[in-house]
C-alpha cells in the first residue's frame, strides 16, 4: 500500500482495497455493521464482483475502525458513488457529511463535471442527505430499489 492509496480527511482515513485479501478485511471487520447495506448483498463475493466491474472499494476508518464502505468509478465527466450506512455508534456526528465532501474533493481534482450517487430508496438519512448537498433526484433503478441522484459541479 502506498501513500497515494490512503487518502484521510481530517480524522477519517479513506483505504481502497487493491485485492482479495484487502477485501477479505473489510469484509471480515464486522460483518454485522453492514447487513443492512440497502441495495447491496453484503457478501465476500459480491464485493469481488463490485471490483471487477470497476469499482474502486475503499475502507472508511476513523479511530483504527472501520465505520464504513464506499464504492467509486470514474465515468468520462462523471463520479459514480455509493457507499454502506455507517456503523451505528458513528452516526449522527458528521460523518456522512465528511464522505461527501470527500466525494467532492475527488471529484474536483479530477476535473469532472458530475457526481452521481445511488442510494436504497427507503434509506431516509441518505435521502436527505443527498438533498443538503445539491443532489437531485434522477431516475429509479432494480424495480425502485434504488434511487439515481445527480450533482453538477461548478468550476
């Protein structure tokens, strides 16, 4: 691992996983932290399948645990994100907020134009989550499961 492959925001660390046994790690954590992962089987072997498909899987850490997963692809002008609820001990201090401020920061220093978010249609938090930070609602996918939201970047 390299220091390009950490990326910390403030208290949180950011750790993309590179290969199986990074996965097996997040996975192995605390499996019970992200059961409930929305639209989002949360399983050894669909994490692989996320990665091959060209997702880049990080661990979001903070205080040597990880609270949380999220999920990026860069798509020509576009950020598609996604990310696991946080564990529950973390939630209600900010946090979600600080993930997407690093969906921002990435965003903005690869030049693109978009970021596109996908979220489980009866996840409220994130719902309005999405709404605080200028995200609107695009399109539904997986028969309504899951809700496309879009945010245009100004330069």
């Amino acid at each position: 691992m390299t220091d390009s492959d950490v990326k910390e925001s403030k208290t949180l660390r950011f750790i993309k996983c590179h290969n199986e046994a990074d996965l097996k790690r997040l996975y192995n954590y605390d499996v019970d932290v992200f059961a409930e992962a929305g639209d989002f089987e949360w399983s050894l072997e669909n994490l692989k399948k996320e990665q091959k498909q060209g997702w880049e899987i990080y661990s979001v850490e903070m205080n040597g645990q990880t609270i949380a997963a999220v999920f990026l692809k860069f798509d020509g002008d576009n950020l598609l994100s996604k990310n696991t609820s946080l564990k529950m001990t973390y939630q209600g201090q900010g946090i979600s907020h600080r993930i997407k401020d690093f969906y921002d920061h990435l965003a903005h220093s690869h030049q693109v134009k978009y970021i596109t978010h996908f979220c489980a249609v009866d996840n409220f938090r994130a719902i309005a989550l999405n709404e605080s930070h200028g995200y609107e609602k695009v399109k539904c996918h997986k028969n309504g499961e899951v809700v496309e939201w879009k945010k245009t970047l100004s330069k």
